[in-house]
C-alpha cells in the first residue's frame, strides 16, 4: 500500500474512535448510573504520556537518532497546543461563565490536528509491530475525548444531536492530520521523527495544560486512573511480544 493510503487509513482510525466516544454519549445521558459516573480524563492523560515516552519519541531518543528532527518537533508540537491555548484564552477573556468547559474544548479539538499526524505517520512510517501499540493507544484515549468533549458540548448548552456531531466532526480534524503527515512523507520519509515527535510535543503540552487546569480548579490527578493509562503501550508491547 502507498504512503499516503496507509496515513488515510491511519486517520479513519483515529476519527472513528473518537466518534465512538461521541457516540457514547447518549447511552450515558440515559441510564441513572451511567449519568452519574464521571468520565475522568485521568486514564486519558496517562494514555497520551505513554505513547510519548513508549513509541512516538522515547524509542528514537534511546537509539541517540534523528536528536534534531525530535527536540525541534517536540518545541513545534508543544508551542502549537500553548499559542492555541493562549489565543483562545484571550479571545475567551470576558466570558466568564462556562470559560473553562469553552479551552477545555477548544483544546481537544486542536490537539486533534498534530495527534492526527502522529497517528497517520506511525502507519505509514513504522512498522506494523511499533505502529499497532499506537494505533490502540490513540484509539483509547480517542474514544474518552470524544465522549467528554462530547459531554462538555452538551454542558455549553448544545443538544444531544449537535454535540454527538461536534465530537464525530472533531474526528476529522484528526484525520485531516493524517492526510497532512502522508503527503509530507510522500515526499521524504525522513520527516517521520519529526512528525512523531511534532504529535508527541503536543500531547505532553496538552496533559501539562489540562493538569494545570485541573489544579487551579482544585482537581486532583487520581493516580490510578492515571498510571492505568500510563501502562497502555508497555503491556501492548508486552502481549505483542
């Protein structure tokens, strides 16, 4: 299969996990107890930090390959998801009601773009075996986005229906990413640690930036959910193996 074709694939992947979160929505807008559970965004966090440290960078890093093309995707992703973040809090400065649910969606959205790369140039780029552990990686903290966004849409006032599309359109912006990271590998393959490490930047900034947020709300991290999503990739790998 083509570069491009498998970065495609790489990004209906990652648009239909998260619309399978958005999709989840109403069954927990129907049941008592599903309504009362708290989606965390904990397990979610844990699940974007492994695929930093186990697949999209950590593995070049230990090799000492490619220093460059890594730490400068890593500067891009990072300064990507904080400009976006600072731009939305400024235009968003005088709304004070809902504020934080209005960046914590926005931010979701955005982050979708460089994760998106990052899914469709693992595909294309790695081999089946290193790229499968991100595939599912992904695919699980996709599928608690797109429900929570999917949630904080219905909290901004928006319907059922139009906050289960808002959460399957989001989908998209991932596989626009996808697209993106295929044509740019068309062109030179050598641009795979950067686009790696370019969806690796953006995931650390944006759990930095949700913790942060969390905090100065008075949320706490809770650890087992985090350290659950933390040893996605490694036990992967493990069965894998």
């Amino acid at each position: 299969m083509s570069i491009l074709l498998l970065a495609f694939i790489g990004g209906i992947v990652s648009a239909v996990s998260t619309s399978i979160g958005s999709l989840l929505a109403p069954l927990f807008s129907k049941f008592e107890t599903l309504r009362k559970y708290h989606m965390s965004m904990d397990f979610a966090l844990g699940v974007m930090l492994s695929a930093v440290a186990f697949s999209l960078v950590g593995p070049e890093l230990m090799k000492g390959l490619h220093l460059k093309l890594i730490f400068s995707g890593l500067i891009a992703g990072g300064l990507f998801i904080l400009l976006t973040h600072k731009l939305i809090s400024y235009f968003n400065r005088d709304e004070k009601y809902n504020s934080y649910k209005t960046l914590l969606v926005a931010a979701l959205v955005f982050h979708n773009l460089p994760e998106g790369m990052g899914a469709g140039a693992s595909l294309a780029g790695m081999s089946l075996n290193e790229a499968i552990p991100l595939q599912m990686a992904i695919s699980i903290q996709n599928v608690a986005e797109g429900l929570l966004l999917t949630m904080l849409l219905q909290g901004l006032g928006l319907s059922l229906f139009w906050s289960v599309l808002g959460g399957i359109i989001s989908g998209l912006v991932e596989m626009s990413g996808a697209i993106v990271a295929g044509f740019l590998l068309q062109d030179t393959v050598t641009l795979l640690p950067f686009l790696l490490a370019l969806a690796g930047g953006a995931m650390m900034m944006s759990v930095l930036l949700e913790v942060h947020e969390s905090m100065s709300l008075g949320k706490h991290l809770k650890a087992k959910d985090f350290l659950g999503g933390m040893l996605v990739i490694p036990l992967t790998n493990f069965l894998m193996g």
